[in-house]
C-alpha cells in the first residue's frame, strides 16, 4: 500500500503534529488505557501517525509489537475505540480540533522483509555476480 502525500510531501506542521500524536497513542496503548480484553492480550506498536494537509483527518499506522498478533483484531479493537482516544488526545496534545483517526495496518516491514527475500534468492545472486 502506498501512503501519498501532496507533491512536496507533508508540511513541517503535519509531521510534528503526527510525532507528537504517535508518542501520546504509544504512551496510551503501553500503560494499558484502554480497557478491552483483545488490547491486553497483545501490545501494539505505533509506527506512524499521518496527517491530512488541513490536519482534520490522521491516519494512525499499527502493528502487533515483534511482527506477531492479529493485526486485523487489533485494528478493529482500536477503531471500536477511536472515540475515547481522541478524547484522550485532545487532553495530551494541544490542538485546535483533534483529527479523526482512522487507524491502519502497516506493511512496510512485511514489505521490506519480501524485498530483502528477493535480494537474497540465489537467481539475483547470480545475476549480480
């Protein structure tokens, strides 16, 4: 999956927001805030928190701590309970509206795992020797 941004990328503003927003939603998931069964089952790592131009909408990229869990349950879990989040957000991080999270499963290390995979297959080993 492929995160598009405007053609000069995020602003300055959208990438603090969203560093800010990623250690106030980690800090939340490790003291175990939320109360639900499926979230204490397993941790969560919050790898990126991406904000829409006009910061009205932040796409909260997950996945299970060491690469192993349900990803989808987690995800739905988190989405059951966006609502309290962004009220907890919005206590942390001083906004002039909390963005919307929709909260997403990240790829890129299952995606770097394939690449590196291919790498190291032995017909692109001897294609660069």
């Amino acid at each position: 999956m492929a995160r598009q941004q405007g053609p000069k990328g995020p602003s300055q503003r959208q990438l603090r927001v969203g560093e800010i927003m990623r250690h106030a939603l980690a800090d939340m998931l490790m003291r175990g805030e939320i109360a639900d069964p499926e979230l204490d089952k397993q941790k969560v790592t919050v790898t990126e928190v991406r904000l829409s131009p006009d910061l009205r909408n932040a796409t909260v990229y997950i996945v299970p701590f060491g690469g192993s869990g349900d990803a989808k349950a987690i995800r739905s879990t988190l989405a059951k309970h966006q609502r309290f989040l962004r009220g907890e957000l919005a206590k942390r991080v001083d906004l002039k509206y909390m963005p919307n999270l929709l909260f997403q499963i990240d790829e890129t290390f299952d995606e770097a795992e394939r690449i590196d995979a291919i790498l190291r297959s032995p017909t692109v080993s001897r294609d660069l020797s």
